[in-house]
C-alpha cells in the first residue's frame, strides 16, 4: 500500500513556474491625458480641527452606560465605545470586562474613568494618540489579559504591566525603552508585538524577557536593529524579525531555542558571511522565511523544515544534492519509510539569478514538495 503511494507522488506534484521578468506590465493609457493628482489635505493637526463628537445614540437599557458608547443587551459586560471621535475615556461602569475604544483622538488615560472598573479583562485602544500609560493606572487593572496599543504615540513599554496579561499589542508606535525589569512578572504573557517602532540594538539585554516564560510569538519586525536580540525566551515558538537591518546571526544561535517552529528574517542584510553553516538546520523548525536578503547560497536546512523563502537573493545556482537534508540515494520503493523523506512542501526561489527548469535532483530529493516557484 505505501510503496502505491509513493509511486503516485511524484505525479501529484504540482509545480508553479512564475519566470521572472514575464510579469504583466501595466499598459500605458494611450490617448487618455494624464490628470495630475491633487496634493492631498494637510492632516489635522489639534483636536480642534477634528469634527464634532458624534451625537449620542440611542438610549441604553443599562441606565449607566456612557453616552458615547453602545452597550448591547445581551453583552452586559462589553462596551463599544470605538471609532467615536472620542478625547477621552468615558467613565466606565464596574460591569466593563470587554471595553471597545480603538479608532479615537483620545490622547491621555484619566484616573477617574477607569476607578470603578476594576474588572476589566480585555481593553482596545488601537489608533489612538496615547504618549504614555501612567503606572497608577494599569495597577488598577489586575485582571486584565488582552492589551491593545497599537498605532499610538507611545515613547516607551509602560512601565507597569498588569500580571496577568496575556497579549500586549504595542506595534506600530515610537517605542525605543524597555523599561528594566519590566517582564520580570509576566509569566503569563504569551505574545508580545513591538513590530514597526524604534528599537535598537542598546535597547536589549540579556535580562531583557527574562520572565517570559511562557511566551509564543515575539515580534520584533520593522525596527532599527542590528543584531539579533542577546536573548529569547526560550518557549518561544514564533519569532518575527523582518524588515531590520540584522547581518550576522550569532554561532549556536537557535540552539537554546528548543520551541522555535516559525522563523522570519525577509528583509534584512543577511549573507552566507554572517551566518554559521547550520544555524538554520534545526529540527524544531517548520517555516523558515529569508527573502529579500544577501544570501548567494542556500543554506544547509533540516529534514524536518516545511516551508522555505529564499526569493529575492542573489543566489545563483541550486543543487538539489548538496540542498538535500537527507543523504541522497535512490528510493527503495518496496521498503519506504515514510518518515526518512524531508518534509519540505513549499519552495520559493523566485527573484535570484534562477532560470527553470527546477533541477530534476530537487524533486528527487523533496518528495512531498507541493509548489516550487522559481
Ligand atoms: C462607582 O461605584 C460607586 C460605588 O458602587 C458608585 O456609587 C458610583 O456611582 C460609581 N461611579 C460610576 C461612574 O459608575
Ligand atoms: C479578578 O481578580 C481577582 C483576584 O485579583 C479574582 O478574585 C477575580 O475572580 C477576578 N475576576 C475575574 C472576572 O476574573
Ligand atoms: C544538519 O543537522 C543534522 C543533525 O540534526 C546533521 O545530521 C546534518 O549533517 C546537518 N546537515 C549539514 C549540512 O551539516
Ligand atoms: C551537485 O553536487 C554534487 C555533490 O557535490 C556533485 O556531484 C554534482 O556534480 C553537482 N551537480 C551539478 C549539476 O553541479
């Protein structure tokens, strides 16, 4: 039955040849005279120059309910309070578990308006125009799980972060401080974004995440570093560190990161120069992206890896013998074991100096291989 299978496999590969240069242009408007566009509104500068607040909705059937906000009936601990114009925080009642206020000009968290919801568990304040979270007011917060920052203009990590938070979403901000210590508690913290803000090399140390012991997914995309980051949390699975200017990845580097399946480095100054020989060949690993780098050759990759990126490098030349993660021998068809094929199903080599065909030794090597785009 097995050696049926296999014998099948090869005819179900499916390969996505995408050659280079033969991409759609856009056709040029023939005849048409070209408008030119007019420069956009200067963007509103103070609170002032915003429109009014909208007018209160309908009546509540929770006498205190703000009026800014809608409290559905049926969620009495939920309270939505976004994309309302709003200043400031409405004061909330005690009831508030899941509070809604993302999408406001709101530039300041007052005391008052959170002193009697000491409950809440899940609170959105994305796009807003937050500089700073006082730490008397997140002290308050002792139940809360799901922070949400994101598209602020904060300078640093609040300096107080509520015990028990389990998500803290702070993309998209001017973040450059890690207060010290300020993870030391936050052993429930599972993911923890800081993609696209400031941070740079200074800003980490090796006690930086120390506490994050349950983390999964850090993000660390789109910031100024340079290096990668002297330590991880040793759970995690997920580790994002795109669109940075990282060039050597230091010996053994993965190795004390026994979790890591999903690694990204797409968008960086990575070569073969900076990268010991098996860094990437690492068991753990599942999807391993790399495109947009300096890369002339494709490094050594475990047996066990999924999913690879490397378009959008220099590479010039593939084979698949040396590629493979396995020693590269015919297939016994009679006796196959299924677990001795590397696993890879995905392939992109697109945007290097490639030209098809794929060599024929790479899908001999990578049996299970869906896609190749090339
Ligand atoms: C806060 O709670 C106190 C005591 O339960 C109550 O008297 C007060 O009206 C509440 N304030 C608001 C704004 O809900
Ligand atoms: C909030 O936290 C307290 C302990 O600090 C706990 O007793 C209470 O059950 C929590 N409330 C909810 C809704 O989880
Ligand atoms: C990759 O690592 C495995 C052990 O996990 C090892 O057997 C193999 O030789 C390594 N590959 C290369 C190219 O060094
Ligand atoms: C690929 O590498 C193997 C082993 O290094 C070598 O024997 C073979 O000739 C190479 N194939 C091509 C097409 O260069």
């Amino acid at each position: 039955m097995r050696a049926w299978i296999l014998l099948l496999l090869p005819f179900i590969l499916i390969l996505v040849i995408e050659v280079n240069g033969q991409r759609r242009r856009p056709r040029p408007t023939a005849g048409r005279p070209t408008k030119r566009p007019t420069p956009p509104a200067p963007e509103p500068v103070e609170p002032t120059d915003l429109p009014p607040p909208l007018p209160p909705g309908p009546p509540s059937v929770f006498p205190d309910c703000p009026k800014e906000c809608y409290c559905p009936a049926d969620f009495p601990s939920t309270l939505y309070c976004d994309s309302r114009n709003l200043r400031k925080v409405p004061t909330l009642p005690s009831r508030a578990r899941y509070v809604y206020l993302q999408n406001n000009f709101i530039d300041d968290l007052q005391e008052e308006a959170f002193k009697n919801a000491t409950e809440l568990q899940w609170i959105n304040l994305d796009n807003n125009r937050i500089k700073k979270v006082e730490k008397k007011i997140l002290e308050k917060m002792d139940n809360l799980t799901y922070l949400y920052l994101e598209k602020n203009q904060l300078k640093e990590v609040p300096s107080y972060l509520p015990p028990r938070l389990e998500q803290l979403r702070l993309s998209r901000n001017q973040i450059s401080k890690i207060p010290p210590g300020v993870f030391s508690k936050m052993g429930h913290l599972i993911l923890l974004d800081l993609h696209h803000n400031k941070l740079s090399d200074g800003v980490f140390n090796k006690n930086t995440f120390k506490g994050l012991n349950g983390l999964i997914q850090l993000n660390l995309a789109h910031n100024i570093l340079r290096k990668m980051p002297p330590t991880v949390p040793e759970s995690v699975n997920q580790l994002f560190l795109d669109k940075n200017n990282i060039e050597d990845i230091p010996n053994d580097y993965f190795k004390d990161l026994p979790n890591l399946a999903f690694l990204r480095l797409n968008y960086n100054q990575l070569s073969e120069k900076g990268i010991p020989k098996n860094t990437f060949n690492i068991s753990s690993l599942l999807v391993l992206q790399l495109s947009h780098n300096k890369l002339s050759v494709v490094p050594p990759i475990n047996a066990k890896l999924e999913h690879l990126y490397l378009n959008d490098n220099i590479i010039e030349k593939v084979n698949g013998t040396e590629m493979c993660p396995l020693p590269f021998a015919p297939y016994d068809f009679t006796s196959f074991d299924f677990t001795s094929i590397p696993r890879l199903r995905y392939l992109r080599l697109d945007g290097n100096q490639l030209k098809p065909p794929i060599p024929l030794d790479i899908i001999m090597c990578f049996r299970l291989l869906q896609s190749v785009v090339i």
